[in-house]
C-alpha cells in the first residue's frame, strides 16, 4: 500500500511538472518569465482557472477545447504531462536512483532529484527543437551547468579529478564530432544546438554510452526520416529537427546503455 502511494505521488508529480513544463516551453518561445503571470489561452487571452489547469484531466473535461473561446487547445499538453509522468515513475523506480531501499537513502536521493531536473530540461529541448527547429541557449547552457556541478559532487565524494577530466574529455569530443559535421554540411546537415547538445550528452553519460546515445539517435532519426519520406510528409530537402532523437538516444542510454552493450557483446562470444 505505502508503495502504491509513493508511486502514485510520484506519478502527480510528474503529471504537475509536465504542465509546468508546457508553460516553460510556451512562454521560453515569447521571452516570457515562466515563474510569473498567470496562464492564459493563447488565442483569446483569457486568464485560466485552477480547473482549467488540472493535467490531462482538464484536457478530457473540455474535450480539448477553450473554455471560453472554444479554440483547440494542442494534443501537446496532455501528451508531454503523461509523458512526464511515466518517466518520473521510470527513474523513480530505476535501481541507482531507488531511495527508499531498506530505508531512506540520501545518496540515491541527491542522484533521484538529479536525474528529475536534467529529464525535465530534456523535455523541454525535445518539445521546443520539435516545434520550432532550435535548442535555446537559456535551456541547455543551464543543463550543462546543473550536469557539470552534479559531476563535480560525484568527484568531490570519491576524491577522483580524474573523472571529471574523463567526462569532460568526452564531452568535448561529442561535441566536436557534431561540429565536425555542422562544418562539413556547412550546417545544412545540423547546427551548433546539436553541438551543444552533445557535449551535454557527453558529461551526462560518458563512455561508452554516448556511444549508444548517438547510434540510436542516427538510427531512429533515419528509421522515422525515410517513414516520413515513404508518407510524403518530408522529402530529402525538408529540415527535420535531430535534438528530438538525441534526447530519445540519451534516455534511453542512460536507462539502458550497458545492458545494449552487453547484448551487443554477448552476440559475438
């Protein structure tokens, strides 16, 4: 029961930090402080009730429309708050980051509310690069500095310099694979959002799971690239934002990165 509850709090949580996040998202696209004002409908301007707030819930009440103005409000919203949400439950339930295992662990915790900030900046790369085909600097250059601090924390607890010279050697080399890129295509192939995104990667997840997190991202993106083709929704000229899959590349390395590896080994021996 005490589980079901933890789970379920976490899972509201996660459906509240989704709307938030939604907000963020909105308001970073017309320089507008996400901490301040009210929320309002962006087509009649109309200021939001609490109950015009709820997440997904409110979404299904209106039947996806403005109370006031009966404009549709966007599938993004509820989406990105049960998307939220079901990662809030993954990482809360993923072994290094469980922090009531045998009674409350303050380590697991420190690395639990971590992973929740850096997931929660993810979000909102994906959803803002999706939409409007940039990574803001007011995003990811907070990332880096959130990632870099929790790194310094791990290297100051096990009195290790060198692994923090180790995450940074990789992430620096991340990034100048993809800046080697964006130079070759002239930035027509990528541009320097991605470069920036992947020294993120790099000193989130180190070797060799940013190895994983960009064969799944060129792999997915080509997966869903010539989808998009074959519907003619796209053609080889058309732009399709690549932050989107290197957030997908990320999680999933992150989650998964070692067990892939060692799937991936165990074929040849």
């Amino acid at each position: 029961m005490i589980n079901f509850l933890l789970y379920f709090f976490v899972f509201v949580f996660g459906l509240v930090a989704g709307s938030f996040l939604n907000c963020v998202t909105y308001r970073l696209e017309r320089k507008q402080s996400a901490l301040k004002g009210r929320s309002y409908c962006p087509y009649c301007k109309h200021q939001l009730s609490w109950y015009d707030l709820i997440p997904v819930l409110s979404f299904i009440i209106l039947k996806g429309k403005c109370r006031y103005c009966q404009k549709p409000i966007s599938i993004q919203y509820p989406l990105v708050e049960i998307a939220t949400a079901s990662l809030f439950l993954l990482i809360f339930n993923f072994p290094p980051h469980q922090i009531f295992d045998g009674g409350f662990n303050f380590q697991n915790f420190v690395s639990f509310c971590f992973v929740l900030c850096v997931s929660s900046f993810l979000i909102v790369i994906f959803v803002y690069d999706l939409k409007h085909y940039i990574i803001p600097d007011k995003v990811i250059f907070p990332t880096i500095g959130v990632v870099f601090l929790y790194q310094l924390f791990e290297v100051l607890k096990i009195e290790n310099f060198q692994s923090l010279l180790y995450f940074l050697a990789i992430a620096f080399l991340a990034s100048a694979f993809f800046l080697a890129i964006v130079l070759a295509t002239k930035g027509r192939g990528m541009g320097l959002g991605d470069v920036k995104l992947a020294f993120l990667m790099g000193l989130l997840l180190g070797w060799p799971n940013i190895f994983v997190a960009f064969f799944l991202a060129f792999l997915i993106g080509a997966i869903i690239g010539i989808g998009l083709i074959l519907a003619r929704k796209k053609t080889l000229k058309s732009e399709v934002p690549f932050g989107p899959f290197l957030v997908v590349g990320t999680f999933i390395a992150l989650f998964w990165g070692q067990e892939l590896i060692n799937f991936y080994l165990n074929l040849f021996i």
